[in-house]
C-alpha cells in the first residue's frame, strides 16, 4: 500500500494485487501542474528548490539557501578528506577527537596514539 501525487499502469498494479491510493492517475499524453510547489516525502519542494541525492538519501535545498548550503557542502568535503588524510597517516577516530578524557571519565582505558 503507498500514497502518491499520482500513479500510473494501474491496471498492472491492481493485477499484481498491488492496492495504491493516490490524488490523481497520471497519464503518459497528459501534462500536469507545472511550476507549482509540490509535496514528496513529507517536504514542501517549490519551484527552483535544489534536489540532490545518492545512495544515502536526499536533500531539498530552498533557492534562497542554495548559496549557503554550496559552501557548507564544500566545507564539508574539505574536512571529510582532512580527515581521510589523517586516517591514512595513521591517526585514530580518539586522538583526532580528543576523546582520550572523555573515555577516561567512562573508566575506558585508552592505548596512546
């Protein structure tokens, strides 16, 4: 059972026993609204929203919040391969962290870097 915008080839879903609910039935011939904000997933996407996605999930980004969002992401892939960097020249997940007190607290006992 899903909840849709719309569904198409329902006479193959419903052979396949397959129960859709949806607000419309989409047809291949028929355009629909465009450029009017719709709902996926639970999120307002309007027109000129920025989609990305990957095997992770997806991100809806406000046109106004584009710019901003392009730079935390870059910041964000700056530090991730800092880190991959740090990994790769031996460095642990604790000591990049400073988790050593931390754990200490805990009664952990940590091997030194």
């Amino acid at each position: 059972m899903g909840f849709g915008e719309g569904v198409r080839d329902t006479e193959s879903l419903w052979a396949l026993g397959l129960l859709v609910f949806s607000r419309s039935v989409s047809v291949k011939e028929t355009v629909g609204p465009m450029c009017e904000p719709v709902t996926a997933g639970g999120r307002l996407v309007r027109p000129g929203d920025a989609i990305r996605w990957d095997a992770d999930g997806v991100v809806v980004v406000r046109r106004e919040d584009a710019g901003t969002a392009a730079v935390a992401s870059q910041e964000r892939v700056e530090a991730e391969e800092g880190g991959i960097s740090a990994y790769r020249a031996g460095r642990t997940v604790i000591g990049m962290c400073d988790l050593t007190p931390l754990l200490a607290a805990k009664d952990l006992v940590v091997d030194e870097e």
